[in-house]
C-alpha cells in the first residue's frame, strides 16, 4: 500500500528536488527563474554565415580543380549540391528574417 502520510509527501519532493539539483550540474538552485547561458543569437547567425561562406569557398575550390582535372565528376556535383542547399537555406532565412520584421513593423503600440 502506498503512503500518503505528509512526511513520506516531503522526503519524496526534498529526494526530487535533490535529483534535479544534481542532474543539472549548471550550480543554479533548483526552482528560481533560469537563463540558459548558450550562444547568442548574434552567435548563431555570424557562425552560420561563416559556415555558408566555408561552403562557397569549397565548391569553388572544387570548381577550380575540376578545370585542371585534379577532381572527378561526383566531387563536383556534390560540391555543388552542397553550395545549392546552403544557398537555399541562406536564402529562406533572410525572407523569414525579413518577414519577421514586417509583421513587427504591423504592430499596433
């Protein structure tokens, strides 16, 4: 039978709280308000546009050494799938980005 005495209620929260606490191994105290400590956004967008100019830089690359005949057939349409998706991915971003900003533009104060 389980025990519902107020007692068994508190040792079962204070081992609770106890697990939380130590799974989160951040030192924050379990219940206050949190702040993820994570990248920025700034971050994210300046490492993903650092990653899309990486990938031109190798499809050019690739390019280059497909004219000296250095690179066979599949390097390059895989170069260039891949500079494809990432421009793709660019490209959605800014119209999401850009929407974003038109639909805060709409906002009555």
């Amino acid at each position: 039978m389980v025990d519902i005495s107020p007692n068994s209620a508190l040792q079962a929260y204070k081992k609770a709280i106890d697990q939380a606490a130590t799974s989160k191994g951040s030192g924050t105290s379990v219940g206050s308000d949190e702040v993820s400590t994570g990248p920025s956004f700034a971050d994210l967008v300046s490492e993903a546009g650092k990653q899309a100019v990486n990938d031109g830089m190798a499809s050019e690359k690739v390019s280059l050494q497909s004219l000296t005949g250095e690179s066979g057939l599949v390097d390059i349409v895989t170069a260039v799938s891949s500079a494809e998706v990432t421009l793709e991915t660019v490209v959605s971003v800014r119209d999401r980005v850009i929407q974003a900003y038109q639909d805060i533009i709409k906002m009555p104060i």
